[in-house]
C-alpha cells in the first residue's frame, strides 16, 4: 500500500472562521484575521484545518443555512480572501477540507425562493413538496424540543415542504439528477480554488429517499456516495470526503464501500460515546466493544476522532443506564443537557478542568485507531457559557489573550460575548499566557501532537486490544511494517498496577521503551510486563529493545 494517504496520519483542527480572529474590528472573525494565525496553527504541529460553513447564510444555524454555495459570506471576507488562505495554508504544508452542506438550503435561497413561487419553475423538483399533510410529519426530528416537525406548510407553494434540519433548511431532493450534477459542480468550484477535500454535512440524510410517502426503512443511495467520491479523485487524486455519518457499525462499510469506492474518512460516533463513557464510569469495556465493532478496513478507510464537536455531545447509542451515568458525571443540570440525548457543554468544564482528566483523554483519542480532529479552544482548555441558547454555548470567540475581548477583536461588542467569568474567563484562559507556561496544556499537547506525528503506525496500522484484567485500563497495541506500539490508559481516579503480555508471541524483545519519559519497562523472565499507572495515568511505548524511542524502519 502507498503510504501518500496523507489523511492516514493528519492531525485535524476543526475552527469556524466567525469565532477565530477579527482583522477589521467588526467582531465577527474573518479570513484575514485567520491568515494571521495560520503560524499558530502551524506552530500547534495542525496539518489540515477543517473550516466550517463560511458562505454567504442567514446564519440561523451557523452557517449551515447556505443561501449561496458560490460565495464567502461578506461578514468574513471575500473568494480572493479564501484564495489567499488556501494559499497560505497550503504555504506552511497544511492542507483545509470545508463543510459541504447538501442535504439542505437555507429557505433564503433563489433555488427554494423560485421553487415555492411558481410549481413550474425547473427548482420546483428540487425540494420535497407534499399537497397533504405526511403521516410522518411529527417523526424524524433531529433537534427534539426545539423542532416539532419536519413538514412545514408554505403559503406560496400552497405545499408542505420536507425539512429534516430546523423549518428555514429545507431538504433537497438529492434524488434529482440535477441536484446530484450541482452538488459535484459545489465541489468542484472550491477545489479549484484550493481544498483538498469536504467534511461531509448529515450524509445518511443526503442519500436517504425522502418524501411523504417514505416508510420506516427509507432506501438509501450508496451509489451516490461512490459517484462523489469517483468525480473528487478525477478532478484531485488526493482529495477526500470525511462523513458526517452516525450510524450503527453494521453499516459502517456500506459508507466506506465494500472495494474502498465510497468515503475516504468518517467520524466515529460510536467510539465517540463509549469513550465518554469509560471516562464517566471508568469502565472500558464498551469501549472495547466499540473498538471491535468498527475495526476499520485498512485500505483507504480511515476514522476521524474526536473529543466534543461543535454539535453536543450526542449520547444516543448508549443504553439509557450509560447515558444516565455520562449525564451524572458530566452534565448533571438539565441546562447543560440538549435534544433529550446529549450534553452541549466543552471539554474541560465536563472534566472540571481536572488536568489528569484532560491528558488522559487526549492521550487516548491521539491513539486510538484512526485520524484525530482538535477543536479550536480546547488546545487551551476553553470553557462554555450556558447562557447562551443550545449549541452556542460552546461557540464563542477564541481566547487569545487576556486584552479586551480575549484579543480576539478589537469591536465593543463580538458576534457572541467572550467568556469573561467562571474559572474560565479569557484573563485566566489564553493562548498568550499557556505559550509562556512551559507547563502549560497547550504546551502539553503540542508535545503529544509532535510525538503522535512519529508514531503514524496508529494510523496505518492494525490493532489488537492488549489483555488486561482490571476494566479501567485499555491497553492497545499496534503492528505496522516491523514496527510495533503499545499505549496504556488507566480511566480510574485510583492508581492500578497491571501485569500484561505485550505480544502474542513469547520471545519479543522484553524491552517497552517508553516514548513519553525514561520509565521504560522489562518483561519478567514469564515474558510479562508490570506496570503501575497514576490516577488517570497513561503510557506510551514503542516495542523493542532498542536504546532510543525513535523508530529504525523505514515507513
Ligand atoms: C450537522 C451539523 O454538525 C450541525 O451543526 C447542523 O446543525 C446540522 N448538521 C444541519 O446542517
């Protein structure tokens, strides 16, 4: 296998350009103000950066209410901007994907705007239009409590029109040929101007059959998934498309494609909850169990990782009694909990700013199987304002540095206010401070980002979950080209001594160098390891008995 998939061993961060820096001092973030902190992201070891919707949008569900797919939304720049970051992105060595948002339109936009007007009009077939009201009209809600339907009546079109998202997103109908045929021109304008790939909005929606007819099991067009992806490589061979898919591991290839012919990447939702699990329970097992189930085929699939998104933390693949002990451990309070099935609120506030917390769960997202993706902010651990409506809680302006407005902008007044109370307030939580900290969690992730980069066996590799007895620890083993890793996690706020095997085979080399600090381990004369880990402890190592930690084989 080539070893030029480059997103086999990335590191994503995941930013939207409204909430990273302002250059004019309108307090909305633009792409100047992003150029200007591309050293930065550089500096952070990012090697693609994934920018949110950013073209011109009522902006009623942050940008993913496109009115015009061709455009930057005036509010942060112009197409020239956008070139000039790509160019500067693509200047420093990192690559940018940007959020494809096909499922629906903005109800602003001249495509919906001329199909309700007039039945004749060539974008009537465009949307879903049903003359009465669908039987499943109060089914299929994404945003529980807040949505009530997904068929809404329209005067004009004397129509209900179908909307899986909020009312003002009407849903395409991507069955339509020409729907399918604008979708690849999308694509096709903004790898011009210098993407290397899409993160691919609600995908299971984009290919499902929509209408009012629809049953339980809609059918759902793989085909399409596949004529993406053909059309991508044509027009950029290394181009990718990184799913937004939250689906059950049974389908997991139906996405990838059995031939590797559909997504280059997906995010993996179901590792996603079962880790936020094990974090709340200190019980790995069905994070094991996950592991398991969405073993990625190892041709050109890869998983995207993460800790929290912009979205909640979506918690619906748990048994209620799991969900119940991640609500107890880390969103207790009803206002922190969102669409009856997830918790909206940051990283580190979840964790309690418990620093042992925070490393372990980075040190594990960094090595389980598959591609990581940072979210802006949480390099230095930001907070959230619960203040603020659903998820913008967890959207507000990046705290640079303890100046007026986090540093962020120079405007009295920001598109969200900056965090500026709890213990998370931009004059105790800035990127300016933690550069100077050599202690600091910034400097500590960008060590570990550093070393994850070395050690690309994680990406490429296979797995195998080492055998350990005590639940809390996961033990992890990865083999690729005679190179071998092995990572241990201790999810339990006490300490645990564990013995183990760090291979299959008796008579590897006893040696466990440890790439994190000198505290290397000896097999016993039985061929097993025994280690003491710290409350919330990790440790990473390379297998062998070599005297350095740095690899010797050729990748
Ligand atoms: C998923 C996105 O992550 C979310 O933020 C958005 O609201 C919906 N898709 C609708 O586009």
């Amino acid at each position: 296998m080539i070893t030029d998939l480059w997103y086999k061993n990335a590191i994503l961060y995941c930013l939207s350009v409204e909430s990273f820096m302002d250059s004019d001092g309108d307090g909305v973030g633009d792409f100047r103000g992003l150029m200007r902190r591309l050293d930065y992201l550089h500096g952070l070891g990012v090697t693609a950066i994934w920018l949110m919707p950013f073209q011109t949008s009522p902006g009623r569900d942050d940008g993913y209410d496109v009115s015009d797919y061709y455009s930057v939304d005036p509010r942060y720049g112009t197409l020239g901007d956008f070139v000039e970051f790509t160019q500067g992105a693509k200047q420093r060595g990192m690559r940018v994907l940007i959020d494809l948002v096909v499922n629906h339109t903005s109800n602003e936009h001249p495509w919906f705007k001329a199909a309700r007007s007039d039945p004749k009009s060539p974008y009537r077939d465009w949307y879903v239009w049903s003359k009465a009201k669908p039987a499943n009209a109060d089914q299929g809600m994404v945003f529980p409590g807040v949505q009530t339907t997904t068929w809404t009546w329209d005067d004009v079109a004397e129509a209900y029109y179908f909307h899986r998202f909020y009312e003002f997103q009407p849903d395409l109908n991507t069955a339509n040929p020409r729907v399918q045929a604008e979708i690849l021109k999308i694509m096709g304008f903004w790898i011009q101007l210098g993407v290397s790939g899409f993160r691919m909005d609600a995908v299971p929606f984009v290919i499902s059959e929509k209408g009012a007819k629809v049953g339980k099991k809609p059918v759902e067009h793989f085909d399409m998934l596949r004529s993406f992806r053909e059309f991508l490589q044509w027009r950029k061979g290394d181009s990718i498309i990184l799913a937004e898919a939250n689906i059950l591991p049974k389908d997991d290839m139906k996405y990838f494609g059995a031939d590797g012919d559909r997504m280059q990447m997906m995010f993996n939702f179901q590792v996603n909850q079962n880790l936020f699990y094990a974090l709340a329970s200190s019980d790995t097992g069905p994070l094991r169990t996950a592991l398991k189930q969405t073993r990625p085929d190892y041709d050109t699939a890869q998983w995207g990782l993460f800790l929290r998104n912009h979205d909640e933390l979506d918690l619906g693949r748990l048994t209620a009694g799991q969900r119940q002990t991640v609500f107890d451990a880390f969103g207790p309070d009803k206002s922190m909990q969102l669409y009856d099935r997830g918790i909206r609120r940051r990283l580190a506030p979840m964790l309690k700013g418990d620093r042992r917390m925070l490393e372990l769960a980075y040190s594990v997202m960094f090595t389980l199987p598959g591609t990581p993706v940072i979210r802006y902010g949480d390099e230095i651990a930001m907070g959230d304002d619960l203040a603020l409506p659903e998820r913008n809680c967890a959207r507000t302006p990046m705290q640079w540095s303890d100046e007026p407005q986090a540093g962020f902008s120079t405007a009295k007044k920001t598109f969200l206010p900056v965090i500026s109370d709890s213990g998370y307030d931009y004059a105790h939580v800035n990127v300016a401070e933690q550069r100077r900290d050599p202690n600091s969690f910034l400097n500590w992730l960008e060590r570990i980002i550093r070393m994850r980069q070395e050690v690309p066996e994680i990406g490429w590799g296979e797995f195998r979950i080492i055998d350990i007895r005590d639940a809390a620890v996961l033990g992890l083993r990865y083999d690729w080209r005679n190179n071998a890793v092995l990572f241990l996690h201790n999810f339990h706020a006490e300490g645990s001594a564990v013995s183990f095997r760090s291979g299959p085979r008796r008579g590897e080399p006893g040696k466990l160098v440890n790439l994190l600090s000198d505290d290397h381990s000896e097999a016993d004369g039985d061929g097993r390891h025994h280690v003491t880990l710290e409350p919330y402890g990790y440790r990473w190592y390379r297998v062998g008995g070599l005297d350095d930690a740095v690899r010797r084989t050729e990748m």
